[in-house]
C-alpha cells in the first residue's frame, strides 16, 4: 500500500574536518487505523533524499521504507530508519523517525488496548428492554439481551476479549466497552404523562 | 483572614563585587473558593524571611502580604511581590509571586466566567414535569420549572447573569448553566413495563 511520499531537503554545508555532525532526528506521523492496529500490518513510505555520488555530487533518490506495524502498537510508538536522511559531505546523514498516530475510527474509540462502543437505544428500549447487536472490530456482531434489566444512562456493558490485542500479548485482548446513549421522546401527550405519572417511582 | 504562612530559606552567597544577581521568582499556589472570585477578596499571606541587618547579620523577618483578589480572577493569574524574598550581601532578593488557583467547590464548577451546576432529578420528573430548586453562588435559588417540556440527558439550562464577574467588567457575570442527571429506576414490574411498552414512542 503506497501512503504518501516524502520530500527530505538539506542545506549544502561546508565539509568539517573535526567530527562528523548528524541533524536531528526527521519525524513523521503516521496514521494508522484501528483495523490496522487489531491485524498488524505493513506500511511502505516512499522517501525521496539527497544521495552522495562518488565525487561529492549530490543526485536525488527514491527509496521505499516498510514500516511493519505490530499489533497492539500504542499511539507514540517510534520506529527509527538510522541515516536515511539526505547525504552531504561532512554530514553523518540524519535519522527518519515514524511515530505511530491513531487514525479516528466512525464507530470504535481506542482506550489503550480496550475499545469504546455507544449504541443509541430509545427510551421505551432502556426501560423495557431490547436485544442489541454491537458491532466488532473483527467483522461480526455480538448480541446483547437486555430484558432482565434496566439500561441507565451511565450502564456499561463489557464484552470481553473483542478489544484490541496486548501489544506485548498479541494472542490476547482488551475489552470492548458498550456505552448507552439513551433517546428521550420529544413529546408526550398529557394522558401518557398521567399514566407515567402514576406508573413510575417518585 | 490568616491562611497559612511561608517559610522561605536561602542559600547563603559569597558577596559578588561584579553585578548584583537575583534568584528565580519563589511562587506560590493561592487557593481561592468560588465564593472569593465572586465577591473579591484581601488574603492576608504572612511570610517569614531572612533580613539583612546594618553590618550584613541576617535576622528572621515576619511580614504580612495584602494580596488584592479581584472579582472575576482566572485561575493562574500571577500577583508578584518584588523582592520580598530573602535578603544576603550581593544579591537581589527573589520576586514573591502568588498564583491564583481554583479551589474546587461542592456543587459549582467553573468554566471561565460561566459556572455549572448538575440537578439530579428522578426518570418521572423528567418525562412528567416539575420545578427545580438551583442554588446560586449569590446564596439565593432560582426556579426552574419544566413543566411545558422533557428533559433529557442532554439538556442543559442557561440561567442568564448568575455565573462569575467578568474580570474586566465586574459590574457583569457570565451565565450559570444547569445540566440534569436523571436517575432511572432501578427495577420496574412487569405490568408496568407492558403499560410503558404502550405508551412510550418505539
């Protein structure tokens, strides 16, 4: 998969004959998505620098890094690609640092190696109960039956093991965390208003 | 009022004959309640440092600093006392500086010039109407009543002019904003929730 591509310039300094200097490190973010994050995946960043010939000359060159995203690899990971900076004489060319970004997911958010869900249920569901389908990161759905209970607003259900893979644990995962948001009717007529009245706790 | 006192110490210097050098600012934290930036305040802050005497004998000195809270502060608002530090041969004392800091409060919290208050009110009151007592940071309350609509997670209130002065026009406040917690019951029978199943929108 062929992301973006890079431009790396260089400003052309006069040779040292002391030590050699090496700028500071070229970072890039690099968004990945959950999906990509759940499964592992490779990334191949096109890089374009400034390359020593033989002679000092300095010609522009092309290169693909793979940047091989393990899974479970937290927001803030860094993988370095020691000298890949622009070459020029004197210079110890500088090193191109990748530093992993989470992409905003539409439907999952990222709590370390959990995830959060909210499923949008309507108020005659909370009190009386629903069966709800929470989608996966891995495709599929989960069923959720809720009609031995009440679904508050600040109820949480967890469903174990359908976060995202431990990044030094790969063969295990977090949780899925469900949230509720629950929809209020705009309106009720008077009567349904007499009848809640009499029907719910003060 | 007498809030606490401050200790502050130094490291005695040899005296420099080249130029007079000062320490860096000694801060310090200065908790004020909602109540103080509502009205202003004097903090009557006694500070305890090392004086020079005639011949350079240091004695331990008490003082009292007036610090002028004025209505309307930000949190992180810095009042510096000029050289109240400790004085030594051949320096400049340090800058005393106080930085306002929000002390949290019991039932408001602040969002600049505006504060927040949270009603707990029940599921019934919430879909069947009632009035709301909301307590302001003035002391008395205002009414609220909901009567003619439903209130739902995500309804908030604006009372107009109850919030905090405005710090450079304190003859006006910001707004008092009032968000609901509505608590559901924790069980319904069933023949209540087949009644609900009927009246209540899908």
């Amino acid at each position: 998969r062929w992301c973006f591509s890079l431009q790396s310039f260089n400003n052309v300094q006069p040779p040292s004959r002391k030590r050699q200097i090496q700028d500071p490190p070229i970072e890039h973010d690099l968004y990945v998505t959950l999906e990509e994050i759940d499964k592992g995946c490779v990334r191949k960043m096109k890089i374009s620098r400034m390359s020593l010939a033989q002679g000092g000359n300095q010609f522009k060159q092309e290169k693909v890094l793979n940047i091989n995203v393990k899974p479970g690899w937290k927001a803030g990971t860094k993988i370095t690609f020691p000298r890949e900076g622009d070459q020029s004489t004197g210079k110890i060319p500088a090193d191109i640092v990748f530093i992993i970004r989470d992409k905003p997911h539409p439907i999952f958010k990222r709590d370390g190696s959990d995830l959060k869900y909210t499923s949008q249920i309507s108020l005659k569901q909370a009190l009386c109960g629903t069966t709800i389908s929470v989608p996966t990161l891995q495709g599929d759905r989960v069923q959720i039956n809720t009609f031995g209970e009440i679904i508050k607003p600040t109820t949480v259900k967890h469903i174990s093991g359908r976060g995202l893979p431990y990044p030094r644990e790969p063969n295990r995962r977090g949780d899925l965390h469900v949230n509720f948001e629950i929809k209020f009717p705009d309106t009720l007529n008077s009567s349904c208003k007499e009848l809640l009245n009499e029907i719910l706790p003060a």
